[in-house]
C-alpha cells in the first residue's frame, strides 16, 4: 500500500500559499453545502432507499439530486475544475483542481431517521485537499476548513462561529471504525479484535466516515478506516487536520485506508490498518 500522507500536509508550501481560487472555493462550500442540506431535508426530495449494491448499500433520490446540484454548481462556478461524486462518477479536472462529493455519506443512516447523515464536499489542489465541508444533515450545521487556517467554522440558520476542538478524557477514549461496506464479516471482527489488544477504548460504529471524521476533528478520539473511498474522507480530513488531528492515509486502487486522532492513535493503529486493509473479502450476498 502506498502511504500518501505519512508528512505533514503542509510540507508542500503550494498548498498554504493564498489562493483567490481557494478563498472563492472555501465561500461557495458554504452556500453548496446549506443547499444541499435543504434539498436532503425536503421531504419532497425522497429518503427512500433503494438498492445499489449488496443488500445495505442503498441510495435515494436525494444522494443523485444533491450530486447533480453540486455538479452544476462547480461548473458554472469554477468551469475547468474536475468533479467526482459517489453516484455519478467524474473527471480529474485539466488545471489541477478537483471537487469531490459524496451528496449524503451515510445514507443508511440518512434513509431510516438516524443522525449521523452529511453531505461531504472538499475541493483538491493537486490532489490534495485544501477545502472541505461537512453539512450535518440532522443538526442542520456546517462545518468548513481551509487548510493552512488552523481554523473549523460552523454555520447554522445564517450565523457562523468559530469552533473550540476538545479532547475530554471521554472524547479521547473513543475510536470509530469504519469500512466501505455494511455487511458484518471476518475484517471488521478481526479489526475490533486486534483492538482488544491495544489500550482500552471505546468502540463506535456510526457507519458515517465524513460524521465520524467530523466528531473526532470536534471532539476527539480517533477513527480507524477501512476500504473507504476518497469522497468518504476528502472533507473531513481538512476538517480534522485544521483541528489539529494527524491523519495517515492509504490508497489502495480505488480504495482508501486511513487513521486519524492523536500520534499515539496513529502509532498504534496504523498496523492495524496495515494489517487488514488487504483484507477485504467480497460480500456473500452480490
Ligand atoms: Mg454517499
């Protein structure tokens, strides 16, 4: 596995340098993400799932409405930019820009009234990302970082405020697990169990990436990904850096592989990661 993210992001001084691009896009992630939260909200959108892939991989009319929004938006907005979105694939862009989007992350969640659903969008310079916002879709917030800032804004009904990242001995305790699929099998045992064996911990499955990177930017802890795809933690991994967590990250073909919390999570974790994140055996049920 090729580890992508092993230094600090901002060894490469291209990526803190100001941008206007950057300023524009980190103001128009803002109003995108407050869209889509209403659009996810509407109940004339449609949460009902249907099936994509096995059993539990479901999607609504909303993840294609939202996608196609934030599509048109990039391209009026920002014409030359690349875009990539979960339901509706994309292109990398000719001038080294790219958005991308997961309409709703956690649309299990989303489709049966749990918390724990977003709207993920990051634009990457480079390849890397620079901006990225995650829309609570059940608090109705938005959290935006700017890499480079040190800075997570949260904006709710027009107001926006600076966030206070915390690490409280209980927000430290957790580790949230997540794969790139749903279904229960020997990976995830095998993941849980290799963590019995590191210091306690507080195990959460909120089977949202982009939500469970959002808490630990906010409150700390850690996240352990498995087989993940980019739109999953292209945000959130702005948001959890700006907040001042480490981030390792792994990519894998399409899939990626990433811990995120403190130096110690990441020193114990990352083996773990290592370990399995070859792992993945594909679903009984196709
Ligand atoms: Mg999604």
């Amino acid at each position: 596995m090729a580890l992508l993210a092993d230094a600090p992001h901002r060894e490469d001084g291209s990526l803190t340098s100001p941008s206007a691009t950057e300023e524009l896009a980190f103001e128009a992630v803002l109003e995108w993400a407050t869209a889509a939260m209403q659009l996810a909200t509407d109940p004339a959108t449609g949460s009902e799932g249907a099936r994509k892939g096995d059993p539990f991989d479901i999607v609504t009319p909303a993840d294609g409405l939202i996608e196609r929004f934030l599509r048109t938006q990039v391209r009026d907005r920002f014409p030359g930019h690349g875009f990539l979105g979960e339901e509706e694939g994309g292109t990398s862009g000719s001038d080294g820009w790219q958005w991308i989007v997961d309409p709703i992350d956690g649309t299990l969640n989303y489709s049966t009234g749990l918390a724990g659903a977003t709207c993920s969008i990051a634009c990457l310079r480079h390849g890397q990302p620079v901006v990225g916002a995650i829309a609570d879709l059940s608090a109705g917030v938005v959290y935006r970082a700017r890499a480079g800032t040190g800075t997570v804004l949260a904006s709710s009904a027009g107001e926006e405020s600076g966030c206070e990242p915390t690490t409280s001995p209980a927000g430290a305790a957790r580790v949230f697990l997540e794969f790139g699929w749903e279904d229960l099998d020997p990976v995830m045992v095998g993941t849980i169990g290799e963590l019995a064996r590191t210091r306690p911990r507080v195990i959460r499955m909120v089977g949202g990436a982009a939500y469970a990177l959002l808490n630990v930017a906010l409150h700390g802890g850690c996240m352990l990904g498995i087989g993940l795809r980019i739109w999953d933690v292209a945000a959130g991994v702005v948001l959890a850096r700006e907040a001042g967590r480490a981030v390792r990250l792994w990519e894998e073909g399409t899939l990626v592989h990433l811990v995120v919390g403190s130096a110690e999570d990441l020193t114990e974790l990352a083996p773990i990661v290592e370990r399995f994140g070859s792992r993945r055996v594909a679903p009984a049920v196709a």
